[in-house]
C-alpha cells in the first residue's frame, strides 16, 4: 500500500490543508482523514459508544464534536480511547478509497502515529508562532490551541518521521512541495 499513498501531515495550523489543495491542484488524489473521521464519528452507529465513553457529547441528541475536543485535548487517557475507537474504522475506509484509486493518493492526516507504519509522510512544518498565529485567525480561542498543541508530539518527533517542507509563506510552500513531487515521485 505504501507506493500508493503519501500521508501528509504537521502539527496543528502547520498548513496540512493548504498543501492538499495544491496537490489536489496539481492533479493528485487527495484525501482528507479528517472528514473521514469525522462521519464516521457522527455517525448513528458511533451514538452508543459516545453515550457511553462520552455521555457530555450527545447534546439534544446531536452529536457535539466541540465538547469531544474540549475532553479529548484536556485528558490523552480519553483521547486514546476515542483514537482506539475510530483508528480501526478510519483504516477501513482509508483502504478502500486508496485501492479504488489508480494512482497515488496523498492523505492529510492530523495525528499520523498509529498509520506511520504504512505509509511514505511528508511533513509540513512552520515555527509554533506562526502556527498559532494561523489558528487566532481562525477565530480560535487561546486555551484551545495550547490544550491542542499539547496533545501533540513535540516539534522533534514531527521533524523525524518523514521528509520536511516548510511553509512560511504561500508561494514558498508551493514551490517545496513541487520540488517534493518531482523528487519523490519520478
């Protein structure tokens, strides 16, 4: 499977879904982990084990995935749990969109540790002042990107599993993950 998707991931505000749109603009597969988790977490079938492991989440029986990220990214046991849950439902559904694809597939991926195995990554990286800029433009509140960036691995670990391209700025970013393509993909 590994000749057939890329995973391409970062720290949180790094620029993940910038770089997939210009690999998607360039003509490559691309799939986003991210919408694939998240029907799958609100999901019918999901509701039992939410009412169960996260009874706080269900609100006028709708599923609030704010709520689950203010638990999960307070408390890793709880992370770990709903990671157990959905990484094997994720993977499922992962596999059969990359084997429907003729050519290569890159995926963006938030939190990579438990498919690194699989897969080739490229890794998107920027200071965690600029990340943090990115994401109070996003209109995010301040204690929820420090309890993000925190359940995070630190920068060392993000630097180590794959190869690197920077974003600083936009056009430089395109201008790497081009050089990524013509150099990984020959």
């Amino acid at each position: 499977m590994e000749n057939k998707a890329i995973i391409v991931t970062g720290p949180i505000g790094s620029g993940k879904s910038t770089a997939l749109s210009i690999i998607k603009k360039l003509g490559f597969n691309t799939v986003d982990l991210d919408e694939i988790s998240e029907a799958i977490l609100t999901s019918d079938k999901s509701k039992e084990f939410l009412l169960k492991n996260f009874p706080t989440s269900i609100v006028n029986s709708e599923i609030s995935k704010k709520i689950i990220a203010e638990i999960v990214f307070k408390d890793r046991s709880q992370l770990e749990k709903l990671e157990n849950f959905l990484h094997p439902k994720i993977m499922k559904n992962l596999n059969e969109i990359i084997k429907k694809n003729n050519d290569i597939t890159f995926i963006e991926v938030s939190a990579p540790k438990n498919i690194l195995k699989d897969f080739k990554t490229l890794v998107i990286w920027s200071s965690q002042d600029d990340r943090v800029e990115r994401l109070k433009n996003r209109n995010m509140e301040i204690d929820d990107i420090r309890n993000r960036i925190n359940s995070q691995p630190n920068d060392g670990w993000w630097l180590s599993i794959g190869t690197v391209v920077k974003n600083n700025n936009l056009d430089q970013l395109e201008d790497e993950i081009k050089k990524y393509l013509d150099s990984h993909l020959k």
